[in-house]
C-alpha cells in the first residue's frame, strides 16, 4: 500500500509557500507602522515648533532659514501674563468646567431613557437632539445675541455656560446611549429584582461600569467648550473674554509678534493637555466601548 503521508519534499514546499507570505506580511505592516508615524509627526510638528517658538527671543522667531538652536527664554511666558491673561484663563477654566459638569448631569440620564429604559419613538428625539448641530452657529448668532441682550446675558459668563451647554450636549446624549447600549441587562435585571430603584440603578449599577464613557464624553466636551471661539468673541467684550479671543489681540497693528503669541498658545493649551493626559486611560476605553457591539 502507498504512504499517503507528506514526505520531506512536500514539506519542504509548503515551507517556502508559507516564508514569501510572511515576509510580504511584515513588510506591510512594517510600511503601515512607517506612514502611520509619518502621519503623526505631521500633525503634531506645528504643535512642536509653536512650544519651540515659544522659549525663542522674537529676533529669532521669524527668520529666515528658521533658527533651529535659539537662545532659550521665559521672558514671553512673563510677557503673556504681564498682559493680563490669568483672568481670560479662569473664564475658560469656568466656562468649560461648568458646563461640561451640566452637560453630564443632562446627558446621562437622557441617554439612559433612550438606550436602557428607551422611550417611544426613540428615533425622534435622536434625531431632533442631532438635528440641533445641522445649522452652522453663524446662522443662529443674531437672535442669540438679541436674546442676551434683552436679558441682560452679554458678556456674562454663566450665560456662556449656559450657551456651551446647549452646544455640547447633542453630542454627549448621542455618546452616553452607545455607551450605555454596551452595559449587559442581565446585570440591570438582576438589581431590579434585588429591590434596586431607579437611582441606586443608574448612580450604582451602570455608572461604574460605563465610567469610561463617561470620562470620554467629558473630556471631549471640555475640549470643545475650551477651544469655543465664535461665540466667546461674538458675545463677550471684557469681563467674561475667554482665552481663544484673547489669542488674537497678540497680533495688531505693529506686526506679529510670534514668539508671544506661541506662548500664550502654549498656555492656553496646558490644560487640555493635562486633562488629557490625565483621563487618558479612562478615554482610550471609553472611545472603544461604543466601537464595537
């Protein structure tokens, strides 16, 4: 009877079939890895040159070739406040804080009704919550800034939180329902037949386990609301300016002065990079619980 048994030809042969399929896998992931960090680089280079710019003397922020080994100073970070930016600072910080709370207190428990608990018609008020973002704000500023002003709301910085709100939440509701759609209900039901009311449902049962999500859509929020300009600049003058508007009267008619302009946008982006940095565990899993189902 005839071995049907591969023999070490046949072997042989599969082996140098399977070793070109390997190598054109690793040298595609190897160019994939490689534009990936391309890609990256370019995105963040404006970034890193604008902090280097910042510790340069203004002599040498604009020359030509650029100065790539400058005398280093901290005189335009003293420039910036010397100017007066802590206030515009703490108008962003309450501003975007405040906001970003109201915006999760309202946010939760109406996606919570939309995915857990849903409503009738869930659909309408989706798309009515989304259809809130259809209009570009331009379109909408005049009677905004009629409104405040019959109320007496310009240059107010509650009303600013107010307008933040009402700005963010469509996305953070639309964000809080995929998250909560992930929670199991078996993990819901079991607590309702223990006697869990709706409260302890959803501050104790699901909260700490769409956390994530949460810390996701805040951080976000708060970005958002931070780098907010068209609003800040349309409907604040000098009490509640916050810092994006501020960031252009660095440049005015003398020239543009770019090495204190660098450093007050440093400054202004310290704090989202700490928030970030801070929430970015909780945000890398919050992104991901609502991208697969």
């Amino acid at each position: 009877m005839t071995s049907i048994l591969p023999g070490p030809v046949t072997t042989r042969a599969r082996q140098a079939a399977r070793r070109p399929r390997a190598v054109t896998r690793r040298t595609r992931d190897l160019l994939l890895t490689t534009v990936t960090w391309l890609a990256v680089l370019a995105f963040f280079f404006p970034v890193l040159w604008m902090v280097l710019t910042a510790f340069k003397p203004e002599n040498q922020a604009a020359t030509l070739p650029p100065t790539f080994w400058p005398d280093v100073t901290l005189d335009r970070f003293a420039a910036v406040f010397e100017r007066g930016m802590t206030p515009y600072l703490i108008n962003s910080a309450s501003a975007s804080i405040g906001s970003t709370l109201l915006v999760l207190a309202l946010a939760i428990p109406a996606a919570y009704a939309l995915s857990i608990r849903p409503v009738r018609n869930v659909r309408d008020p989706l798309f009515f919550l989304i259809s809130t973002k259809f209009m570009p704000v331009a379109a909408s500023i005049i009677p905004v800034y009629l409104l405040l002003q019959s109320v007496g709301g310009l240059d107010n910085v509650t009303w600013l939180t107010i307008l933040y709100v009402g700005v963010n939440l469509p996305i953070a509701v639309w964000m809080m329902r995929s998250f909560l759609a992930e929670v199991p209900r078996e993990i819901i039901e079991a607590a309702q037949m223990d006697g869990a009311g709706l409260r302890t449902e959803i501050f104790r049962v699901v909260l700490p386990i769409v956390l994530p999500g949460v810390a996701a859509a805040g951080l976000i929020c708060f970005i958002f609301a931070w780098n907010e300009f068209f609003l800040a600049n349309l409907l604040t003058s000098q009490i509640a300016r916050t810092t994006p508007p501020v960031l252009g009267s660095f440049v005015d008619g003398r020239g543009q002065f770019l090495s204190i302009l660098s450093a007050a946008s440093t400054v202004a982006i310290i704090p989202v990079v700490i928030a970030g940095w801070v929430a970015q565990k909780q945000l890398v899993r919050g992104l991901a619980m609502g991208a697969i189902k």
